[in-house]
C-alpha cells in the first residue's frame, strides 16, 4: 500500500548552484549527496517543516535519450519546465523577502478562490507556485473562473 509521496524530482541546470538557491534563498535544507559513479550525483533537498518530502535536484542526462536530454535542456532554457507548489503563510511578505534576495517573479500576488497566488522561477527556469491557501467556498467560483 502506498503511504505517501518522498521524492520529487526537480530538473536544473547545475547541480552546485540549484542547491544553493534552494537553501540560501528558499530556505530548505540539504539533504542526500552522493555520488553514484562518476557521472551521477543524488542530490536532495528538503524543507524543515516537511522533511519527509525530498525534493531531488538533477541534471538531464543519462539514462536518458540524446533527444530527450537535448529536449530538457531546451525547455530549461526557455524556462518551460514546471516546478513545484509551496505552501506559504504570508504571500506578500514571502515575495518582499524573495524579491529582495533577487528572486525572478513571473506573476505578482494575486487573490484566487483558493487563496493568495504568486509565480517564481528557481535558478533553473523552472515554476514555483507559491500559495497563502484559504478555505474554497464553491460560490466563489464562476463559470468564467472554470475556463
């Protein structure tokens, strides 16, 4: 039976520096580093209040096609690659303080039925959703909200 979900994988484009952003500049903490071979290296990063869930840091590559890899690496570079979702308690606040850490947004704080929503990018081009949840209440949903 599954009883969760550990591990996340994130793509970047360097390792070094991607760990860096993720604890310098979101505030997780590192986790995992080994190096499998000496082409592999597992990184893993993971945040304080949820250390059960790892996010892996990686770099395309083998055991990946030529193509694909060569796929990522463009969708990284136009920054087309999704990311994760993080939970925050006070959305404007965290934008202040990650915009003044030089962090890229790609949409202000906005309200939305389920919450307070901005968009970032990491170091890599990747979407980070950053989310002050609040209660859905269904009637705050349109039909012009639902597409």
């Amino acid at each position: 039976m599954i009883t969760n979900v550990s591990i996340v994988s994130v793509w970047v484009r360097d390792l070094d520096e991607s760990l860096a952003f993720y604890t310098d500049v979101l505030g997780f903490e590192k986790g995992d580093d080994v190096q499998l071979g000496p082409d592999y290296r597992w990184l893993t990063v993971r945040h304080p209040e949820q250390p059960e869930l790892n996010l892996h840091l990686t770099t395309p590559g083998a055991p990946l096609s030529s193509e694909l890899v060569e796929a990522m690496r463009r969708a990284q570079a136009d920054g087309g690659l999704p990311g994760v979702g993080l939970t925050v308690d006070d959305c404007h606040k965290t934008c202040e303080e990650l915009r003044a850490k030089g962090v890229e947004f790609l949409q202000e704080p906005a309200d939305r039925p389920y919450g307070i929503e901005a968009l970032i990018r990491d170091n890599s081009g990747n979407w980070l959703v950053l989310v002050e949840p609040k209660e859905l209440d269904p009637k705050d949903l349109s039909e012009a909200d639902l597409g």
